[in-house]
C-alpha cells in the first residue's frame, strides 16, 4: 500500500508532459522593445505639501512659551548656539547642545506625532544644558499640533515661523532657515 501512494501515475505524467510540449511549440517569441523606464518620484514629491513645506527649512528654537519657559529661560542663557530641528521624509533631528536627538514623526493636517527620541549619549560640561537635552528629549514626543506660517522678507528672500503646541499647554516658536543653507543639520 505505502508503494502504491508514492509512485507516480505515469499515464497523467505521460499526458501532462505530451500536453506542456505541444503548448511549447506553439510559443511564439516574444519581442522585447526597450522601453523607458518609469519615472521614479523625488523624495520631496512623496510628502504632503504642509511636509514639504516643513522639510525645506531648519528650525531654530528661539521662544518657549507657557509652563516650559522657566526651564528653557534657564537653559538659554548656557547656549552657546540655539537648538535646532530639522525634519526629513520620516524623521526629525534635533541639534542638542551637547548631543544630537532622532525620532520618527508622522503629521495628519496639523496635527503631529513624534515617536520617543534616540540620541547620542555624549555629557554636557554645564549641568543647565545637560537638562535642556533632557527636557527636549522628554516634551518634543508630547506635540500636540503645529502650524507653520511663510511670508516674504522686505528683502524678497523667504521667511518661515513653525509654532509647536504641546500636551501641557506650552508652546515653542521656531524660526526657519532655508535647508541648504550654510550649516544645516
């Protein structure tokens, strides 16, 4: 019995082999003409247009608003340059004073979500920075919303203003730089 279930039915095999041949000689042969190759989007045309805009500048922190103040007003005056935020397709850097922060962040209208942030480990010699970098680390997953806001310089260069809202209330201004600018993260 065991052999009768292993060994083939050599009258199908016969017949699917006959049947695969004959299909194989009725084959025509297929021309292949070069075609152009499709046109691959850019990176900057995969982004919804509120994240292109946001993804074409760096942001420098410069006001802290609301419940935060305090702290940053403290840690200001150990900044020796400001922080700033820099979004990409999928990711936002933060240019710490010490060390550098990445997270993910996803944006639905003007509503934002940035995942917990990894960053370099690297220790502050001033202990007010050392807690700058922990506050940022901490509150920048807590974003509520965003809005940003581009205007033209009496100078006709562009100007660009990123307003951060957070869970506790607090907000951060940003001033944008273009993101080929001289220095960008």
């Amino acid at each position: 019995m065991f052999r009768r279930m292993i060994s083939p039915n050599w009258k199908t095999l016969a017949v699917c082999c006959g049947a695969w041949a004959a299909c194989a000689s009725m084959a025509q042969p297929v021309q292949m003409t070069p075609q152009a190759a499709p046109a691959r989007p850019q990176a900057a045309e995969l982004l919804a247009p509120g994240q292109q805009a946001l993804t074409a500048w760096r942001w420098r922190l410069q006001a802290v608003r609301g419940k935060d103040r305090a702290w940053f007003t403290r840690a200001a005056a150990a900044l020796s340059e400001p922080v700033v935020l820099r979004f990409d397709e999928a990711a936002v850097s933060v240019a710490a004073p010490c060390n550098q922060l990445r997270g993910r962040y996803l944006l639905s209208g003007e509503r934002m979500l940035i995942e917990p942030l990894m960053g370099t480990k690297k220790g502050c010699a001033d202990a007010r920075l050392m807690a700058l970098e922990d506050r940022l680390e901490q509150i920048l997953p807590t974003v509520k919303d965003w809005r940003l806001q581009t205007a033209r310089q009496q100078s006709g260069q562009p100007a660009a203003s990123l307003r951060l809202r957070f869970i506790n209330g607090s907000e951060w201004l940003l001033q944008g730089e273009p993101a080929g600018a001289p220095g960008s993260l």
